[in-house]
C-alpha cells in the first residue's frame, strides 16, 4: 500500500484501470448528464504517484524523467511525486 487520496495523476491522457475502463468512465458520465447531474472532473497536474507500477514515476528507469530528481521531487506528506 502507498499513500493515496484520489488525486495522484497516475497517467497523463487516459483515467487509471483500476477505476475502469475509459468506455465505462464515458457511461457513468452520460448516466448522470442523463438524470440532469453535472460532472466537473478535477485534475491535479502539481504530483504524481510515486508508486512506478501504476503510472508515469520512474517511466524511463530514472527519477527524473517528469518529475524532480532526488528529495526535490518527492513530496513526503503525500507520499507523491512532483512535477518539474
């Protein structure tokens, strides 16, 4: 287990797996414009997860391939990554 809350960006163009699939994501969207529910979705582009097998940390083998190398870019409180 790592720290999450729901807001480490796990991938830039496309909504996590684990959530579901993205045609599953476009159904609970329309399910709710269809009983009149706006959807506003929240993306924080500041972190990223730190954990490498689940998104973009470590994507090129490095720790400083989106994010800031060494201490710099890991943000202890929220056990994230941090974009440079």
């Amino acid at each position: 287990h790592y720290g999450c809350f729901g807001y480490h960006v796990t991938s830039f163009f496309a909504p996590a797996s684990r959530q579901g699939t993205p045609e599953e994501l476009k159904l609970l969207v329309d399910t709710a414009h269809g009983l009149g529910i706006v959807v506003l979705m929240d993306l924080v582009h500041a972190h990223a997860s730190s954990n490498a097998l689940d998104g973009i940390a470590q994507m090129d083998g490095t720790d400083h391939c989106y994010t800031h190398g060494g201490p710099k870019g890991h943000h202890s409180e929220w056990d994230s990554s941090i974009f440079n």
